[in-house]
C-alpha cells in the first residue's frame, strides 16, 4: 500500500475520481456526475451546501481566529 502525502495524495485522489463505481448508489452518481478538480479548485459540488468562494479581508481574518482551537485539536 502506498503512502500519499500533500499534493501527492490530491494528485491520487484526481486520477481516481472519474473511476467508476459500480457499488455507488444513483443519488450519489447523480450529485458527482459534474464533479470536476482542476488548476486547485472545485468545480460542480453538489449536495453538501453551496459552494461559495472562500472568505477574503476582515472575514477571513475573523474566521481564521475563531476555527484556531479546532485547528489546535486537529
């Protein structure tokens, strides 16, 4: 088994993400059939939210600071 670390394991994850999966339920097809990763960004996420551009400015600021004791616990 091989170990994928960082942009290692993106790479990996794209290669396979076309792959199908004869076991995935038709809800799942569905939501992943326009699913796309390329030039480091997500295309066509469905069904776990939006997918809205990141925070930027004091936003991003305020948001960094309060998620920093989950990031301590991760």
């Amino acid at each position: 088994m091989s170990i994928y670390n960082a942009d290692d394991a993106i790479n990996y994850l794209v290669t396979k993400m076309k792959k199908v999966d004869i076991k995935a339920s038709s809800h799942w097809v569905n939501y992943h059939s326009e699913f796309d990763f390329k030039d480091g960004e997500f295309a066509g996420i469905r069904g776990f939210g939006s997918n809205r551009q990141s925070y930027t400015g004091i936003r991003k600021i305020v948001h960094h600071l309060l998620q920093a004791p989950f990031r301590a616990m991760g």
